[in-house]
C-alpha cells in the first residue's frame, strides 16, 4: 500500500468542498429569483454533492486509519535495512578489532625473532597485518555511514509517518465538516415549500348529491409561481363518519376513467406546468346507492416539484356538500363554495407555512363558519365546526390525506436515487 498515495487522495477529497455547497442557505428561503440563479445548486446538485462529501469522509477516515496502523505496526522495510546496517557496522568494528590485535601480536613476534630468517618472516606477517587492518578501517568506516544512512532514512520515514497521521486527523475533521454541511443543504431543500400560487378550483362540483349517481366535474390546476413545475394534483373526496367509505372517485387523462387510489391520493402527473399555466383535472365521483344522507367533503391541492424542491406544496381548498338518500329529488343544486382548508392540511410541512409564498392563510372565527367564496373562487375564512359529524369527518380526511402526502414524498425520494 502507498500510504502517501492513500493520503493524498483523501486529503485532497476532504478538503475540497463542492460547488454544489456554495449556497449553504435552505432552499425554502430563496426568493425565486436566486433559485433561478445559475450559482443557486439545483436538488440532484446538493444530493450528488452530500453522497460526494460523506464517500470523503469514509476515504479521510480510512487514510488515517492505515496511517495509524503503520505507525503502529512499524514494520518498515527501511527498520529491517537499518537494523542490517547497524549489524554490519558493528561486524566491521569487531574486524577492526581482530585485525589490531593481529598487529600487535605480529609485532611481538618480530621484537622477539632472533635470527634473520625469522625478522624476515615476522616482518612479512606484521605487514600484512597492518594491510588487513587498513582495510578492516575502510570497511568500518563505510559500514559506520551506511548504518548512520539508514538510521535517517528510518527516522525520516518515522517523522514523515507523524506528519501524514496528523494531516489526516486534519482532513478527517475537515471531512466530517463538509459532510455535516452537505447534508444541512441536503435537508434544507427537502423541506416543503409552500407556494400559494399553486392553486387548485373545482368547476361543476354540486353542492348536494344524490347516492347511487354518477356525476362529473373538473378541477383546475393553476401554477401562479415564476417556477416551471412538476405536478401531483392530490384529490379526496369523503363522507360523514363511515366505517367504509362508500365513494368512488376516478380520473380521466383522455384515455379512459381511472379509479383513484386511495393509498396516494394523486391523480395523473402533470409533467411540465410553466410559470402561468392551467390544466383541467377531470373527475367522476359515485356515491354508494346504499349510502346513508349526511355531509360530505371534498379536498383539492397540487403537490409539486422542482430541479430546486422535491417537495412543493399548494394551498388547500375544501369543499362542503350534502349527500342525499337514494332516490331523494336534489332541486335547484348550486355548485359547492371552497372553504378554508387549513385544519385538514396534514401534508409534511403544510402546518408549517414554509417557503417563499407566505404563510397559513389566517382563521375566521366561529361566527363566520361556512362562508364560501368570491366570484374568482379565493377562500374564505371559516372557522372550526363544532359539529360532531364534521369533526369526524375532517379528522378521518387528515389521515387519510396525511398518509398519502407521506407516500408521494418517499415516492420522489426513491425515484431521485
């Protein structure tokens, strides 16, 4: 392993910190034109730019984990060289010892020869100790500089370690920084948005039905935002404190009815809505023959998207109407005024009033529930019904719709994956 490769890389990957992260500010509090503005990271951005920051870490941590583990272990190749060069120079200076000795005794002998033959002879081995022990010092001598190399190349190595350990511990703390920072930019944009341009109005919805008929209306969808937008009209529509729900509610797209599921509660997407843009939602709805008489309500919204959120949420309308006995005469039927829909709002974040479109749209008081709406269809305020049936009727709604807007929005998570 090429720990300073290692090191390296992950330094440089943790201290880095993506483009994507420039904007630090949640999503939900820019005003569209920031959005819109080309240093604004887009949702896939900041996600793409959270998985880069936390692979980062993992490659920062590594690094100083093996950087670790090296020091610990110490089991360089340089420590066995400098271990063999400072055998060496120790074997060398034992030479030098052994060929002074030489030289001494070889000495002895020529101070103690009596003849010529034998000075001769002592002469010769004498010289030919000082010649070993010559070389004996050379050898010394070169071995002594290569232990000496060896030792600072050991101790550089060593040193060098020490410093890749800390700048590790540097890119590791760097690492989790930019990672702490990628995924508060990541949560901020997934925060819901409330856009009160994101409207929805229902056309030709009666204000009293009679049970076992069909009848049809359409719903409007409205993108009043300066953002070009992905939509999910949301549709429910329930009646009084049922234990099964005796309606049906389908959906047209041009190729036939569809009926509604009641686990999502989203119609047909509409894939591209730009800045001012409508679309009609056509919609049936057949209450049970065996249905009993009682109120009944409708709830519309547009959930949405953007590259910018994945979770964007319109304002509510509600509906009250009355469901009439099989066979009962309706009359003169006008069509059902939109209320305010606050209370039945269980969306994620709707209770919030986030985003750049304002907040909760303020409560009437009691006196002036059940007013309905002006010529262009904006709510009215209402106040909360005291009526045990509604109460019923809008707590079974909230969690009805609660659970749907719960699934759509794991459902655009998964997808973004």
């Amino acid at each position: 392993m090429n720990l300073r490769r290692v090191l390296a890389v992950a330094v440089a990957a943790a201290v880095t910190t993506p483009a994507a992260l420039a904007v630090t500010a949640p999503a939900h509090a820019l005003t569209p034109s920031v959005i819109r503005a080309a240093e604004q990271p887009t949702y896939d951005e900041l996600r793409k730019a959270a998985e880069e920051a936390e692979k980062a870490y993992d490659e920062a941590v590594s690094a100083k984990a093996a950087v670790l583990a090296a020091l610990e272990a110490d089991d360089s190749p340089l420590k066995d060289a400098k271990v063999a060069a400072q055998k060496a120079a120790k074997d060398a200076a034992d030479a030098v010892t052994a060929a002074e000795q030489k030289v001494e005794d070889a000495q002895d002998a020529l101070d103690k020869a009596a003849t010529e033959t034998e000075k001769t002879e002592a002469q010769k081995a004498l010289d030919e100790a000082k010649g070993a022990l010559e070389k004996a010092v050379e050898a010394k001598t070169e071995a002594d500089e290569e232990a000496e190399a060896a030792e600072d190349a050991y101790s550089d190595e060593r040193v060098a370690l020490t410093r890749d350990y800390e700048k590790a511990k540097t890119a590791v703390t760097s690492a989790e920084t930019a990672m702490k920072n990628a995924a508060a930019a990541l949560k901020g944009a997934e925060e819901s948005v409330r856009e009160e341009g994101l409207t929805t109005l229902a056309h030709g919805l009666p204000s009293k039905v009679v049970a076992g008929t069909t009848f049809d209306f359409t719903v409007e969808v409205t993108n009043g935002t300066e953002r070009t937008l992905t939509v999910d009209p949301l549709v429910l529509v329930s009646a009084t404190a049922y234990k099964d729900n005796p309606v049906t509610v389908q959906w047209s797209n041009g190729s036939g009815w569809h009926t509604l599921d009641s686990g999502t509660q989203h119609v047909d997407r509409i894939e591209t809505m730009k800045p001012g843009a409508t679309s009609d939602v056509q919609l049936r709805v057949k209450f049970d023959a065996k249905a009993k008489g009682g109120d009944a309500i409708a709830l519309f919204a547009a959930d949405a998207f953007d590259e910018y959120n994945p979770s964007i949420l319109g304002p509510m309308k509600r509906y009250d109407f009355e469901v009439l006995p099989a066979g009962s005469k309706p009359g003169e039927v006008e069509d059902a005024k939109p209320g305010t829909p606050d209370a039945d709002d269980q969306r994620p974040g709707a209770e919030d009033g986030k985003g750049e479109g304002g907040g909760k749209q303020p409560q009437g008081d009691a006196a002036e529930a059940g007013t309905g709406s002006d010529t262009e269809g904006n709510l009215a305020s209402t106040g909360a019904s005291s009526d045990p049936a509604q109460i019923a009727l809008a707590s079974a709604v909230a969690l009805a719709l609660g659970a749907g807007a719960v699934f759509v929005v794991r459902r655009r998570k998964a997808a973004g994956n």
